[in-house]
C-alpha cells in the first residue's frame, strides 16, 4: 500500500533516532527540567527572533490546544476559530471539556477574515445583552490552516491588530509550521509570526519528531504556573529530554527548515502529476495538503492500493480525498503513485 492518508504515518527523521539511541545510556532530568530542554528552547528562542520568549515542551497537537486554551481563558470566556478549524472540527470537543466554547466563524479557504471578525466583535459588544453570553476570550488560527492554506503576512497582521484593539490574544496552531514555512506562496518569516502572535506552537509530531510539540510565548508572560497547568492536562511528559532532544536536533544545522522543504518539493510535484492525469484539484493548496475531487467508484478502486484521507462529500456521487506529502516523501513512492492513477 502507498500511504497518503496523513504526514504523521511514519517514525523520526534518521537524525533523532541517531541522537536518540546516542543519549538513550546518559541519565538526565525529569518534566523538561534538563540540559537538552534547555538548549533547544534556547535554538527556539534564537530561530524566533525573541530572547526574553518562554518555551514549553508538550506531548501532542490536542493537548497543546487544551491547555492553551484553558490556561488563557476566563471561565466564562470562549476561543473564536473558523467553523472548519481544528479546534472546532477534529479535536473530540477537547476545548469545551475544560468548559469553554468555541466560537465559530466563517472560513474563507480555511481562514478567518479580520474584517468579519471585527465586524463580529462589534455586533457583539453593541448587543446590550452580551453578559449573558459567552464572552469571546482569544482568536485561535491554524497556520497552515486545514484545507493547506496560508495567511499572508497582511492578513495575519490584520487580524492581530483587531485582536490587540479588543485586547484578545492571538494564538497561531503551527502543527505544520515547518510546512508552510517552506511553501513559495508563504511571505512570513519565523520572527515575523513571533512577532505578529501572542502564542504558538512549533510542531513536531507532523515535522519528523517521533512525537513532541514547542509551545512558544514569544515575549513571555505566559500564565502563572504554567508547567502545573501542563501537567493536568495530561501533556506533560516525565521523560521530557525526549522531547528536549528532539527538538534541539531539529533546530540545529536548519533541519527543521529541510524537513519542510522536501515536502513542499514532493507536494508541488503531487500537484502536477494530478494535474497530468486529469484530476480536478479541490482548493488551491500550496503546502503539503492537497485535495482532489474523485468519483465514487474511482476512489473506491484507489483505496484498493493507496491509503488516503476522504475529507468530505460534496454530493452523492463524488469524494474529496485528501493526499498529504511530508518530511519522508519520496519521489519512488510518487512514481508508484503516478502509474497506479
């Protein structure tokens, strides 16, 4: 079977488990408080552009989001996403277990316009009944979002200045961070979403890692306590120089940026070869995600030999299937892709 279905369905890069098996004898602290921790918050901090940032290493995407959340809203206060984000869609209802509700608003390819969400936020205070409703507490974007598109620099950069008038942080979910980094249609640098967002988070998971995320309060001030908050919520890790380890190989010597790149190189040659074989391409996706608009019947034979994604299903006779690139694509496995469609 070719695997397509997601960019986590591999191990780690060769390079953490090289270093992993190097210091798997070496006996090192517990709950992040270690060298390794240390040193790569310190690559992190120095690949953001901000010294006085404050890193945290979490064991997964979901639980990142969930303390994230939890940590940064009142009690009576929700997170604002768009209807298709992650937290709204594919999170099990993670962020209303901690007893907060996700404010949904429309997705224009995935994302949040900041006009609308400045025109929301308007009607919202104008109503003179919004204390009896869920007070809106953060915005929260994916970046790339889940349909694979990306904000731009303007865009994002609207969007925090709306949040910065109505005084709500502005926490960016870079689970494919690396992947839209790289990506010829991106026009951000690292810095420039530290400097544009008041949290987010590196992944990992998605990036190469075995398993790891970096979250990541770019001029610090994160929440009092925030290693006790981490750990109730089940993402903290005992053996967290695992994570430390992981990352700070991942930050040396660009390999977190070459990781990326080789799937965007392998997802743009995805993209013309569906093209070739007469495809039609659902959205315009320029990073690792690409969807493709299939009958039925040719999506079932598929599936027969390549494992994929189907993302939705517009109409009784058709399938949207997703096909996702990552750092361990190669071009064998597109060759193989190229002569069963």
């Amino acid at each position: 079977m070719l695997h397509f279905e997601n960019d986590y369905h591999f191990g780690a890069c060769p390079e953490i488990l090289r270093r992993l098996t190097e210091i798997n004898a070496e006996a090192q602290s517990g709950y992040g408080e270690d060298a390794l921790c240390r040193r790569a918050a310190d690559r992190i901090r120095a690949s953001c552009g901000c010294p006085e940032g404050e890193v945290f290493f979490l064991t997964g995407g979901t639980q990142t989001n969930q303390v994230v959340c939890a940590a940064l809203l009142d009690s009576y206060a929700g997170v604002i996403a768009a209807e298709t984000g992650h937290v709204s869609v594919h999170e099990a209802g993670a962020i209303e277990a901690t007893g907060h509700k996700v404010l949904t608003l429309p997705g224009h390819d995935g994302k949040l316009d900041a006009g609308e969400l400045r025109a929301w936020l308007e009607r919202f205070y104008a109503d003179e009944t919004f204390e009896h409703m869920v007070i809106p507490g953060m915005v929260y974007l994916s970046w790339p979002t889940e349909l694979g598109t990306l904000y731009g620099k303007t865009e994002l950069a609207a969007i925090a200045g709306v949040c910065r008038d109505y005084a709500l942080p502005l926490y960016l979910d870079g689970a494919r961070l690396g992947y839209g980094l790289m990506s010829p249609a991106c026009d951000l640098t690292l810095p420039e979403i530290a400097a544009l967002c008041d949290v987010f988070y590196i992944g990992g998971t998605k990036m190469g890692a075995l398993f790891g995320e970096a979250l990541v309060f770019p001029r610090g001030g994160a929440p009092a306590h925030m290693t006790t908050r981490i750990k109730r919520h089940g993402a903290l890790l005992a053996k967290g120089w695992l994570l430390g380890a992981q990352f700070d190989t991942l930050f040396t010597d660009g390999l977190y940026f070459r990781l990326g790149e080789n799937a965007i190189r392998t997802a743009l040659r995805l993209r013309e070869l569906l093209r070739e074989k007469g495809c039609r391409l659902w959205g315009d996706s320029p990073t690792n995600q690409q969807f493709v608009l299939l009958e039925n019947g040719k999506a079932e034979a598929l599936a027969k030999e390549l494992c994929f994604s189907v993302w939705e299903r517009p109409d009784a006779a058709h399938a949207v299937i997703r096909l996702c690139t990552s750092w361990a694509t190669t071009d064998a496995e597109l060759d193989k892709l190229a002569a069963l469609l």
